[in-house]
C-alpha cells in the first residue's frame, strides 16, 4: 500500500499554528504522512525549538526536510547548521519518523554522515524510536544521466531507509523508467517524475509499490512541480483503488490538461467495479509528427508491467493512432477506414490493438434521440453540417452513410470539397450512393434544412470565437427544426450553453448540446474496455451537467 504524503512548506515560526491546521484538514481528507518542509523556517535562530513543536503537533506521522537551494529548495544558510537542526530534532522527546537528506549532501563529506548517521540512529534513543533516514536526489531539469547510479549509491548506504528519486520527465516514457526502478527496488522506495509529463508515477505509486506519493492540500501550494491535490488523487483519481492488477487508461492528446475524460471514466469505473484507472497523457506533436506519438504510445504498449488497456485520442492525434494501429497490425474498424481518424484504442489481454470511432456514432446516437426518430427516419431528412474537421468528418460519414442528405459549409471552402468527395456517393449502409455536397455560404438561410450541426470550435471556451454563433442571424430557426452543437465546453463551463444553443432554444428549435455526444462517445469506449453497460447517469454527473 502507498501513502499519501501532504508536502506542507513553513517559512517561520509565526506559520506553525496554520500550517498544523492545514495539516490536521490533510490527514481528515486522506493523508497518512506530513512532509514538514522546513527550508524557509530552518534558517531562524530559534529554529530548533520551531520545528520540534511542528514535530510534536504534527496530526499525522512526519518527514523533516529542510531543502537547500542547490537541490531545488529554499534554504540558503550554512550546511552544518542544517545538519544539526536535523540532528537536534532527533535527539528530541518527539521525533519525526523520517528526515529527508540529498544524496549529494551526504556524499560531501565524512563529517555530514556521521552527523546524519548520528541523528537517525540516537544512541539515547530506544530503537523503536529511531528516525529513518530517506536519501534522496532530485534533478528538476530533467533525467539525470547517472540516474542508475544514483538510485544504487543511496540503496548501498546501510543507514539508508527509503530511496527517493524524483526527476522533470520529458516525456511520458520517463514514468516508464520510474515504475522500473519501483518494481526492481531493493529497499522502499519513492520514484517520482516532476512536471506536467510525470502525474503517472505520482498516480500510480500503489500499483508499483512505491512507499508514498507527494500531494498538495491546495493547487498554489504544490512544493514540487506537478503535485496533485489530495482530493483529485483520491476523488478523481482513485488512488486508494490502485493495486498491482489495476489496468490503465488515459486519454492522449495535446493539450489534455482540462480534459473532462478522466473525471468520466474513472466515475465510471467506481461506479461498475472495473479495476482500472484512467489519466491525462499529454503527447505533444501534431497530424504531421508522428514519430512522438508513435514513440510514446507504442513504450506504453510494450511495457511490461504498465498494462495499459485503453486510451481516448483527440486533437492533435486522431490521425496517427490510425496510422499506428495500421502499422501494428491491428485491427481497424470500416468505419475508421471510411473517416480517416480513430479516436479510441482497445489493447487487448495478449496485446492486440484495435481503433474505432465513437464520435460518428454518438452524434448519430445523439441526433436520432435529440429529434426522437429512428435511423429508417433519417433518408430524406437534409442536413447541414457546419464545418469541415475531424469531427465533422465523423459527423458526415455516420450520417450520409444512413441515407441523410448532408450540405457541408467551411470557411475554408477546399476543406469542405474534399470532405464533400470523400463521402458524396459512397455506397451506403442501406444500398443507396451517399449524398454529400457543399453548400454556398448563402444557402445556409434557404430554409429548406431540418437540422443544423456545428462541427467548427466557434462557441467553444478557449476556441477562437467563444461568444458567437457560427449560424448568421438571417437562418430561420424555429420548431420545425433542429440544431445540434458539438461544442460541449462553451463558456468556460462544461454542460453550460453555447452562444447558438441558447439563441435555437430562444426561437424555438429544438436542441442537442455537445454533452450528450461527448457522454455517448464516452459511453461507447467504457463499453469496449470493460464489457459492462455504461452507467450513464454517473456519466453525465461526473461532468456536473444538469
Ligand atoms: P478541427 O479538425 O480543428 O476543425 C475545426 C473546424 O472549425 C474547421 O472546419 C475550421 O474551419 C472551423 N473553424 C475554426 N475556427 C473558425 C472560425 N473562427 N470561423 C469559422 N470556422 C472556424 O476540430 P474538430 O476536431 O473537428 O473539433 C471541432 C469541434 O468539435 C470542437 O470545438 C469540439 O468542441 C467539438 N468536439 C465535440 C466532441 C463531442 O463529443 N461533443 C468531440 C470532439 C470535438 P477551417 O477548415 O476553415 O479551418
């Protein structure tokens, strides 16, 4: 079992009785460890007497670490002063369960390790008192090239209790290396990647075995670069569910940070029992670069030990998981071939890969409930579809594909021409040519549409044109038609109401929000990796949606 440690920097004395109180509010929200990081407080005069109360009133057992700059911290005073306030500490009535020393420190010279050596193991102590002594090395500009022998020098240090090892990953493959060095440990160990890239080997410590995990009882308050809060490691996260056997999940993308998946999925699987846990993975590159993402996905797969079962892929990935899984072998559902993107990977026990798309049929899904119709009813209904990207792509291949009559409208008018011939007579699924063309931007006020879909990101939070709508003002829009928007992150709120929803809604059309796609095609892919019906309410909770 891996704790949770809440890191809890203190400057001086006059923070002790908030920062006890922080502390005491971590341990009720899960913490079973206090890291006291005494960098600022250790350069008072009276430190020694400051961190022994902060020992003493610690609400959970403790970890000193009074970090100097050199490795990352605070602390700029004098070496030996530092040492001895660890030491005075230890030789106290009440001592903290660990003191954290680097590595480099206790390598300098004989003297610093007898005086660690000295304070860990006090001879006027019962040894069931002893502090343990966590030796531990950081490099925060990323993996350090001596890693392995860093990670060997603090496991032959008898006085040496828990190795910690933590550095800037670079990629999502660093995490790889970290799990290897937890699985192959030979004494307990704390192996941690900093930064955006590094939140695996903080999430998944249990499944590895790692002693403990750093977390933050405040996102501003974090004492190392990506340190999760307590709530979301625990809440959003689940990790008091992850075990050895715990399968892995994620959703690759860039950027992925705001991703709403992970607080869907792993609602998900709490609420069917799955044994599985789904994270961010950023992987930057674009369409065009593939190599990363066919670097970092395919380390993933192959590791031996992650058991990475799934993943969603959006923007700017779609393409190249296809491309990966063609070139893997995999398997690549028609629908996939026909649309040009995927958007879900399924790894199987042994390894297989499959890709598929659940954006088509979700907004397929969403629509036929949306206008309460079945897909016999969708051959001579026309549609315009606005927008010419990947989701559009999906948009228009489920749909023309059941026989609609779909006009495509893009800014960019070569885009929609190339969409418009990939699928315009396409034999269909009910044995007719697919009818897709593209429409002049005038058209869109013809009146002779029943539904209008944006696939463009105008409305979206963050997009290039949040406050607006991508339908001109002269569309007639009244309850004879219908008006789905993809977008479901407008306004800065998932759930809340785009620009064009709220203006069809005032004139009367009937509405699909972007919501109800994005759970449907959440749905599908929970489906496919734990062959359980999605709980689609918890779904639609999990996103705060009304
Ligand atoms: P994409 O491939 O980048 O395509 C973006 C589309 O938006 C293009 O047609 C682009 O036109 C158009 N566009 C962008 N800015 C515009 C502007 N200022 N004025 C006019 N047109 C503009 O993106 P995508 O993957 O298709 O995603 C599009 C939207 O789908 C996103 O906003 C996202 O919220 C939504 N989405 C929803 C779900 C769901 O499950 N509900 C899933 C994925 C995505 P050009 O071709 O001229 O550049």
């Amino acid at each position: 079992m891996s704790l949770i440690a809440v890191s809890i920097a203190v400057h001086g004395a006059d923070e002790i009785g908030g920062a006890i109180e922080r502390a005491a509010a971590a341990v009720r929200g899960g913490a079973k460890l206090v890291e006291w990081r005494i960098d600022g407080l250790a350069e008072e005069d009276d430190a020694l007497a400051a961190a022994s109360q902060l020992v003493r009133r610690s609400p959970a057992p403790c970890i000193v670490t009074s970090r100097p700059v050199w490795e990352g911290g605070e602390y700029t005073g004098d070496e030996q002063k530092r040492m001895s306030l660890l030491e005075g500490l230890c030789a106290g009535d009440d001592r903290p369960r660990y003191v954290d020393v680097e590595l480099a420190a206790y390598q300098r010279s004989m003297n610093m390790r007898q005086k660690v050596q000295l304070a860990v193991k006090h001879p006027a102590q019962p040894r069931d008192l002893d502090t343990s002594l966590i030796l531990s090395s950081h490099d925060f500009q990323g993996r350090p090239a001596d890693l392995i022998r860093r990670v060997e020098a603090m496991t032959n240090e008898p006085a040496c209790a828990v190795v910690k090892i933590a550095w800037t990953a670079r990629s999502l493959r660093d995490n790889l290396e970290a799990f290897d060095l937890l699985a192959e440990r030979r004494k307990p160990m704390i192996a941690l990647c900093m930064g955006p890239f590094g939140l695996m080997s903080r999430v998944l410590a249990p499944k590895f075995g790692g002693l403990l995990t750093f977390a933050t009882d405040h996102p501003t308050e974090v004492t190392a670069p990506g340190q999760p809060t307590i709530e979301d490691l625990r809440g959003l996260y689940r990790f008091d569910r992850i075990s050895p056997s715990t399968r892995v999940y994620g959703v690759i993308g860039w950027p992925v940070e705001h991703s709403k998946s992970p607080a869907i999925h792993n609602a998900g699987f709490e609420a069917v029992g799955h044994d599985g846990a789904y994270l961010p993975m950023p992987v930057p590159g674009g369409p065009t670069e593939y190599e990363h993402f066919k670097a970092t996905v395919g380390a993933m797969i192959d590791h031996p030990r992650l058991n990475l079962r799934g993943a969603s892929v959006t923007i700017p990935h779609k393409e190249n998981l296809l491309r990966f899984v063609r070139e893997r072998g995999g398997r690549i559902d028609p629908l996939v071939e026909r649309i040009g993107a995927a958007n879900t990977l399924v790894v199987g026990s042994a390894g297989a890969l499959e890709c598929l798309n659940t954006d088509s049929a979700a907004a397929v899904a969403s629509l036929l409930h949306g206008m309460s119709i079945d897909n016999k009813q969708l051959p001579g209904k026309r549609i315009a579809v606005i927008g010419a990207g990947g989701v559009a792509r999906a948009v228009v291949a489920g749909l023309s594909d059941l026989g609609a009559t779909v006009v495509v409208f893009n800014r960019t008018a070569e885009r929609a021409e190339r969409l418009a011939a990939d699928f315009n007579q396409r034999w269909t699924s009910i044995g007719a040519p697919a009818k897709v063309v593209v429409g002049k931007s005038d058209s869109l006020a013809c009146g002779c549409f029943d539904v209008f879909i944006n696939c463009t990101s105008i409305g979206m939070a963050g997009g290039p044109a949040p406050d607006e709508s991508p339908l001109p003002d002269d569309v007639p829009l009244d309850d004879r038609v219908t008006v789905f928007d993809t977008v479901y992150a407008p306004a800065g709120r998932v759930g809340g109401r785009s620009p064009l929803i709220q203006e069809a809604a005032a004139r009367g059309a009937k509405v699909i929000t972007g919501v109800d796609m994005f759970i449907r095609q959440a749905a599908m892919q929970f489906e496919k990796w734990t062959g359980k019906p999605a709980p689609m309410e918890i779904l639609r909770q999990s996103l705060n949606v009304q």
